[in-house]
C-alpha cells in the first residue's frame, strides 16, 4: 500500500479580476492554481475572487495572514495598466521582500514565452509567517510560475515556522 506524502502547508488562492469578481465571465485561473498547488503537497483552503482595487486585495492578504496560511498566491493585476495595483497592495502588507523569487518567476516567464509574466510588476515577501506570491494572468505564466515557485515553497514554508535552522 501507497502511503501520500504528508502536506506541507495551507494554501490561499487569490484572483485579482473585475469581471469574474462581478461574475462577467467565469474564473478558469483559480482552479488551475489550486490544482498546481495540491500537486505540490498544499491544502488549498479556498480560492477567492477580488475586484482590481487597492482595499479589496490587501483585505483578502490580510485574513489570510490572520488566518494562519502558508502561502497566498494571487494571480492577476501585476501589469503596468491603471488597474493593476495588486503589487502595490502587496507591498503595503509584505514584512520581508523576497525579490530573488520575483526575479526568477519574471525571467523564468519570459523565457518561455509569458509575455505577461516578464512584464509583471508582481512581488514575492513574508507577511508574518506567510508566503505571499503574485503571478501574473495567463495561463502560461501561472503554469510557468508555478513550476519555478514549487521546489522553493517547502523550504521556504519550514524556515517561517522554525523548523529549518
């Protein structure tokens, strides 16, 4: 008999997009995180859905936070247009930037062809003892950002609780 791997952590899933937040079109990028997520060994709390504004996101980064995740991926509003701020509502919760992720999610997008994800503003850093991620929308850039997040996530998820020394 097989035994699963144990869980590394608890997850939340953070969509930043005004027309799924006003049910204009269906969210078909939360579900793909989620899936990524659980393939990494993350329990995915929930996947949440907030509109293009500043309070919007910081308050689902917050209750998260609060409510003792690991890791917050956000997908969506990382780009240079007037509504994307879900870096600069980022910044106003992170303790500790982690740019060396950042970096390598952009590079790592842009060589394989996410345009969106080597033009993302997106920022990585701790809130607390939680990951915070923002990834860019496609769904090339969430695939690609993803796979360059996920051997780093474990490591990163056991020194902010104090089990790596």
């Amino acid at each position: 008999m097989e035994m699963a791997a144990p869980e590394i952590g608890r997850a939340l899933v953070v969509i930043v997009d005004d027309r799924v937040s006003h049910g204009e079109r269906e969210d078909t990028i939360g579900p793909l995180v989620t899936e990524l997520l659980e393939e990494a060994r993350l329990v995915v709390d929930a996947s949440v859905v907030v509109p293009g504004d500043p309070v919007a996101i910081r308050n689902a980064l917050n209750t998260a936070v609060i409510g003792g995740v690991d890791l917050v991926v956000t997908v969506g509003g990382t780009g240079v247009s007037p509504r994307d701020v879900t870096a600069d509502a980022t910044a106003g919760v992170l303790d500790r930037p982690i740019p060396g992720i950042a970096e390598a999610i952009r590079a790592s997008g842009l060589a394989a062809g996410a345009v969106d994800a080597g033009l993302s503003r997106g920022l990585v850093g701790v809130s607390g003892s939680t990951l915070v991620v923002n990834l860019a929308p496609s769904r090339a850039a969430v695939r690609d950002g993803m796979a360059t997040l996920t051997p780093l996530v474990a490591h990163v998820i056991a020194e902010l609780s104090g089990l790596e020394q």
